[in-house]
C-alpha cells in the first residue's frame, strides 16, 4: 500500500467519531480540563452562529493523524487523542445512544480516567442550562459545520515523523501564532482580512513574540498587581477579545473608544487585534527614537547603552536596542523593566515630560543597584510592589500606580527613594549607576 500522508482527507467530527478507532498504549494521557472544555463548547457556539449567517459555512477543528497498517486493522490515533476523546464525550451527551468502536476503549492510567470522568461531567452541567433546540444545533453541527483534516499513513515511522513536523514545522507555534488565526476567523471582510495580513507579515516574528513576551502581557498583570510568567497558549485568551455585537457595556466601550488602545483593556476581536499589535510595535519604536534623539535625556541614554561611549553613536531605536545588550542578564531585566514603565506610561498619557521618564528610569535602576543578584522573580515582585523594604529601596507598584493617575504630573511628582543606608551600590560595579542616578535626582 502507497503511503498517504500527501493526501489528507476532511471529515465531519461524526464520520471520524464513527471510524474503527483504537488509542495506542503509547499515547500520553488524556489531559483536558473543564478549561479545555469551555473554550471547545464556546468554539462550536460561534460556528454555529456563523453557520446560520453564511451559506456552506464550514468549521476547521483540527488535525488528527492516523496509523493504519491495512484495511481490515483498525485506525490507531498519533495525533489529536486530547480533542478526539473531548468530542467523543460531547457527542454522548447530546445524543447519549450514540454507539462507537471508540467506546470500547479500556484506560488503565488514572489521570486519563479522572478527566474522562470530570469533563464528562462539566458537559453534562453545561447542556442541562440550555434547551433542546441547542443542543439539535451542536449536534448538528458535529455532523454538519465542524470539520476535521485526516492524515493516515501506513508506516509507524512515517506517523511519527508526520507528528513530529505537524507540531514543531521547525518551530514552536507561539501563542500569537494562534492568536493571528482566532482574529483571522472573526474577520469577515475580505478587503479587512486582506489587509490584516498583509500588516502581520510585513512584521519579523521574532518583533511580535517580543512584543507580547516581553512588553504586553507582564504589562497586563503587573498594571493589576499580579505577577506575570512566560506568555503560553494557555493565556492567550487576554488578546481574544470581545465581539462588540456580543451586546456588553465593556464592548461597547471598546468598539467607541477606537482607534485608541490601551495596555490593560480589552479589545475588539477580529481587525482591531492586528492594529493593536501595529499600534504597540509603532509605540515601542516611536518612544525609543525619543530617547535617542532628545537631548534632555542624554543622561538616561548613557546609562542604557552598555558602552557610554557609544552615545553619541546610538542614533535609531535599532541601534539602541543593540547597545542595550549587556552580558549582565540582571541588568537586562532592569532595563526591560525601565522600557515598559515607559509604554505603560506613554500609552496613558501620550506624554513625554523627561521628568516622567527620568523617574521611572530611576526606579527601574535602583533595583539593579538594591541587588547583588537580580533575576525575573525578582522584577516580577519589584513591578508589582511586592518588595522587602529591607532590600529594595523603592516598595511602590509603579506601573499600577502609572495605570491609575489621572494627570501624568502624578509620575513626573513620584516621590523616590534614592539614599541607601550605607551611600553604596549593593555590588561595587554598580556603584558609577548608583552616582548617576543620585545626579539625575538633584542629589549630587
């Protein structure tokens, strides 16, 4: 038999449920939460909604790859177990004499049979709120609307290394990868999408996992006082959106306010995520010219560039972001810190009073002086005003109180603390930014 992996096939999620199929022994466990759970039921409802206002409207689900040896063997599942088995539970509960080959499965791993058991549940107390005519409608959709692509392969081999480009392709699928293709369906215009696309791909990739990693979301958390981590999948729901027909106040609020953003409110799904992005990329690259170029913050261009005597060298934000590189990791983290108090602070104020960014500089940098040994964790605690006043000279959450201020004299008035007990930099290499900042403060 010719392999078949160049031609994938696309089922209906009913004409997959009903295959021959069987979950190998050295599939990992099924892990699925009630999370899970609710994004795949809220996923069908909007396909649903669609269906009824477009013609033909088909839903793509996923991708499941198959192994099959022969005709007469059954198929064995390489790839999508997690969303195949979330189905499978759906389908018994809007159709409970639904009957499968699948059914017959027998789990002996216990975290598999605990979520089998838990989301079985969930789905039962998520359709016991909803009248029958819904549930016609998901079921129908599952036969009709929701779609499947199907690789089958007959070498184990070839299965394998089908799963391993499907889920790498060279690269980790970056949460705004998957973010790119949740706002692509929720434009409905092909001129609108058209150029949607066109904005995304004339970026660098690497600019917008940047943007995201190291800017929006820690942005995010630490304008509500919690700390942030590394930007997953599992926290891209902050950047879906909202619908402005979904009929909330917050909606609507949104939909009036554009084009005007803001760092820690939601926005409109769809078009308005891709100018969010632009708008933010454009931000970054508009403050840093600023900084580059603004005489009145020579001294806090000095004490960003790793070597001061390139100052004068330093001219566009690209060559400022290279100067800023330091083979001090902690340092790195201070100055990150520093550049996104500034967004935070020109994305409320639309301000650049060089008191503002002089104080917010300061605050950043007397972390790196306060510390021998500087990781995130400790930014993370710093940002958000978590700090041991016996450690950290500073104990203010800055970038809530930037997220709050009325009036931006409210940052460029900040009240600091700069003297340390003993006058000294916490480590003797620091001490020469320790100085600068005394000077940049009046102290000196």
């Amino acid at each position: 038999m010719c392999s078949q992996k160049d031609k994938p096939e696309i089922w209906s999620v009913d004409k997959l449920l009903v295959q021959n199929l069987v979950i190998p022994s050295y599939q990992r466990p099924y892990k699925w939460t009630g999370k899970n759970i609710t994004e795949l039921i809220l996923d069908i409802q909007k396909s649903i909604e669609d269906g009824k206002k477009y013609s033909d409207f088909k839903y793509r689900v996923g991708t499941v790859i198959l192994y099959r040896g022969s005709d007469t063997e059954p198929y064995e599942v390489v790839d999508g177990q997690q969303r195949l088995l979330s189905f499978l539970l759906l389908k018994l509960c809007l159709d409970p004499n639904f009957m499968c080959e699948l059914l017959s499965a027998e789990f002996s791993d216990k975290v598999t049979k605990q979520h089998l058991h838990d989301n079985a549940q969930y789905i039962r107390e998520w359709f016991s709120f909803v009248d029958d005519e819904t549930k016609k409608d998901f079921n129908k959709a599952l036969g009709n609307t929701l779609e499947v692509v199907v690789l089958t392969v007959n070498e184990l081999g070839e299965a394998f290394q089908l799963f391993d480009s499907q889920n790498t392709r060279g690269r980790e699928l970056y949460p705004h990868d998957l973010l790119k293709a949740y706002h692509l369906r929720e434009i409905h215009d092909k001129y609108d999408m058209q150029r949607a696309v066109l904005k995304w791909e004339s970026k660098n990739p690497k600019s917008i996992r940047e943007l995201f990693d190291s800017y929006l979301f820690p942005l995010w958390n630490w304008s509500k006082r919690r700390k942030s981590g590394r930007f997953t999948a599992a926290e891209i729901d902050l950047y879906k959106g909202i619908e402005e027909s979904s009929g909330y106040t917050y909606a609507h609020r949104a939909n009036k306010a554009m084009p005007y953003f803001l760092l820690s409110e939601p926005l409109i799904s769809g078009r308005d995520f891709f100018e969010m992005v632009d708008h933010y990329m454009q931000m970054l690259h508009s403050i840093k010219q600023e900084l580059v170029e603004n005489p009145d913050l020579r001294d806090v261009k000095k004490f960003l560039i790793e070597d001061p005597n390139k100052v004068d060298r330093v001219n566009t934000p690209e060559e400022l972001d290279n100067a800023c590189k330091s083979p001090s990791t902690g340092m790195n983290h201070a100055r990150n810190l520093f550049f996104c108090a500034l967004l935070c602070y020109y994305d409320r104020f639309h301000n650049f009073d060089p008191m503002a960014v002089k104080k917010l500089f300061t605050w950043a940098m007397m972390l790196r002086v306060d510390m021998n040994h500087l990781g995130f964790d400790t930014i993370n605690r710093y940002a958000i005003g978590l700090g041991d006043k016996d450690r950290y000279t500073n104990t203010e959450p800055v970038i809530s109180l930037i997220s709050t201020a009325r009036r931006h004299t409210e940052i460029s008035g900040m009240s600091l603390e700069l003297k340390r007990e003993n006058g000294e930099a916490e480590a003797t290499k620091w001490q020469e930014l320790y100085d600068a900042l005394l000077q940049i403060n009046g102290y000196k």
